[in-house]
C-alpha cells in the first residue's frame, strides 16, 4: 500500500574548520537540507539533500524549491517520480523512505577503512603525522592542481620519501591539469612506490585522453567528475573505462539504483564525500557495507568541518 507520509525539511549551514582548497576554488560553507519522514505510528526517518552544483547536481535553491512544492505529504510513487535533474532530492527522500521501510544495521564505523584527506600544498609535508596517529588510517589523500605543478611535484617527492612504506597516497587533481602536466605528473608516480591512484588528472570533457593515459602509464586512474550522475557512470561503464571510479553517493540520485547498477557490474569503485552531515553519511556508510566496499572510502575529511544542526 503507497501510504502518505508526513513530510518536513530544514536547511542548515555548516562552517569548515579550515578552508578546503581545490582546483574548483575554496569552500568554506557546506549548505544543504535535512529532510524528514513520520509515519502514522509517530516514527521519523531522515535524509540530507547535500548539493554540489559543480558536479553538477542541482543547486540548493532548487533543491529548496523542490521541497517547498512537496506540500505536508508524500508517498513512495511520488519519491521514484523525483526528476533525474534533482539526484540530491532523489537521495534523500528515497534514503528516508527506505530507513522507514526497513531496519537499517547500524554502521560501526570503527570497522571502516577511510582515506584522510591532506591540506593542500606544504602543510601536507607535517599534517600526515596528526593524521596517522589520531586515527588507524592505510590512506591519505592530497589535493594537486591547487598550486604550480613544478612546486607540486616536488612537495610529492617530499612526501613519498617521508611516509611511512604501508600508507598508500591518492592523488586528486580535479580535474585542473592540462596534458602535458597530467604526463609530467604520471612520469614522477610510475616511479613512486605508494601511490594507490590518481583521481580525474584532466577535466571531464577530456574523457578519451584520460582513456589514453591509463594505457600509456602505469599508475592506477579513477574517475570522479567524469562520472558525477548515475547517467554519465552508466556511460563511461559502458564505454570499458577499466580504471577506479569514484562514487558521491549523495549526489548521484536513487540509492537503490546505484547499489543494484554496482551489484550487476564488476566495477572498482570508491565511495567518497560531499562533505555532508551525518544523515547521509551513515546512508553511504550503509551502502557501502552492502557492497562489500574493499577500497578505504573517501570519508576521512571529519577534521575539516564543523558540524551544526
């Protein structure tokens, strides 16, 4: 029976303790809306619609107005009915709907391997150290592409030699190198021993020449914005991209189609942050934990925000 559920949200804004710096520019606020669904019998389940507009999700605003016109009431038919151009509001209402539907293990995150992300530039080169030791940490993650190439490399360098041998080191560009530097920078890490992978060295629209530089190097490429929706990670799938991809749950629409679409294809993948609050992080945990998640998921960034409900 498709029975009508009460239905509230709330928009929150959550500061970062320090700014984190891409090659898309600096974040400094993360802004989303916390969704909420109450059946007869008085129980609430919750989802977190968590935009990320350069990724091409739909923007807050949007994601605002979708649920001013949602009215006091919905139902399961209207959720699946959720446009494709609104993959956060998918998330969240099809994540409180199910959580309503089901009874959801609890995620024991101390059993979870997560990849911690570094600052940006020099400051990599001394914060690992605080890293390793505050948690049991395998991975780190260090942003490039935020600084000239030439001084990247040799922070790299640096930070190869200075890393205990266990700890493998991804690489996240993206999407800010041109060729040329994605070349310079693949020459230096073929002959690096610990790095795991390079995320999305050239923008999203230079998806054949990632292909050719995945056959002509060595190291290990994963996609991020190349595969940004469910649309574009069907595509790329389809198209035999036999790297790594990485997944933001959160932003990619339906949970339940995405776990079937992983369940059905043999893919390498890496369940990533949007630097969300705890509503849809414990959702992707979940979903990680159904599908058997081998590589340390790209949630290691709890150092970086402030959380505030």
């Amino acid at each position: 029976m498709d029975y009508e559920l009460e239905f509230q949200f709330k928009l929150y804004q959550n500061h970062f303790k320090h700014p984190l710096r891409t090659s898309h520019g600096v974040w400094r606020v993360r802004k989303g809306i916390i969704v909420s669904l109450t059946n007869a019998a008085g129980i609430t389940s919750q989802g977190e619609i968590a935009p990320l507009p350069w990724f091409g999700s739909e923007t807050l605003e949007q994601a605002r107005e979708f649920c001013q016109q949602v009215g006091k009431t919905i139902n399961q038919s209207q959720i699946m009915a959720i446009s494709d151009s609104l993959p956060c509001c998918q998330f969240a209402l099809e994540s409180a709907y199910l959580a309503q539907k089901q009874s959801q293990i609890a995620t024991k995150v101390q059993d979870l391997d997560f990849c911690y992300l570094l600052p940006a530039g020099e400051k990599a080169l001394t914060a690992w150290q605080d890293l390793l030791i505050n948690n049991s940490a395998t991975t780190l993650k260090w942003k490039i592409g935020v600084f000239p190439l030439e001084q990247e490399l040799k922070i790299l360098n640096q930070l190869s030699c200075i890393l205990p041998p266990e700890i493998k080191l991804r690489l996240d560009a993206n999407g800010g190198l041109s060729l040329s530097q994605a070349q310079q920078l693949l020459s230096l890490t073929d002959s690096l021993p610990n790095i795991e992978f390079i995320e999305q060295p050239l923008a999203p629209e230079k998806l054949t020449e990632i292909f050719q530089l995945s056959q002509t190097y060595s190291t290990l490429l994963a996609l991020d914005e190349s595969v940004a929706s469910f649309r574009q990670l069907q595509q790329v799938h389809q198209a035999g991209w036999q790297g790594i991809f990485v997944i933001k749950a959160a932003i990619m629409g339906f949970p339940g189609r995405l776990i079937q679409f992983c369940q059905h294809n043999a893919l390498d993948f890496v369940f990533s942050s949007v630097l969300e609050t705890d509503v849809a992080r414990h959702t992707v945990l979940n979903l990680a934990q159904q599908l058997n998640h081998t590589r340390a998921l790209g949630f290691g960034v709890q150092h970086f925000v402030r959380m505030k409900d």
